[in-house]
C-alpha cells in the first residue's frame, strides 16, 4: 500500500498538519516531544479503524476495499 499523503486533524498535540509522503522513502526526524510518535500512532489508529469498521462492511457490498476514504 501507497500513502500519497498523511493528514492529521484534532489528533493529540496537532490541529492540523498535512504530510505528503515520497513513494520510495520517508523519514521523520526531529527534536523529542514534536510529536514524531503522534504522528505514527494516528496511521495506526487510522488502520485499525479502517480493518475492523470500513473493511469489514464493505465484503458484501458493492465497494471495494481499494475504495479511497
């Protein structure tokens, strides 16, 4: 899986950030406390609610799961 572009709102220490991502490599640096860690715990978040509620709906009907949300 390919992510284009990250976009964080209202999550932790952020209000709004958008990331956009190279396809071949990414890396995040930065002093402590940033919220460098943040910013992985949002893709997780967004993973596991994609799996076990978009995913999970979508078997059985017309979407896809390459559906884009």
């Amino acid at each position: 899986m390919y992510i284009s572009e990250i976009e964080i709102k209202n999550f932790k220490a952020f209000d709004n950030i958008k990331i956009n991502c190279n396809e071949k490599f990414n890396v995040i640096v930065g002093e402590n406390n940033i919220g460098k860690s943040t910013i992985f715990e949002a893709l997780i978040l967004w993973k596991f609610a994609y799996d076990s509620l978009i995913k999970e709906r979508n078997k059985n009907s017309f979407c896809k799961a390459t559906t884009n949300y």
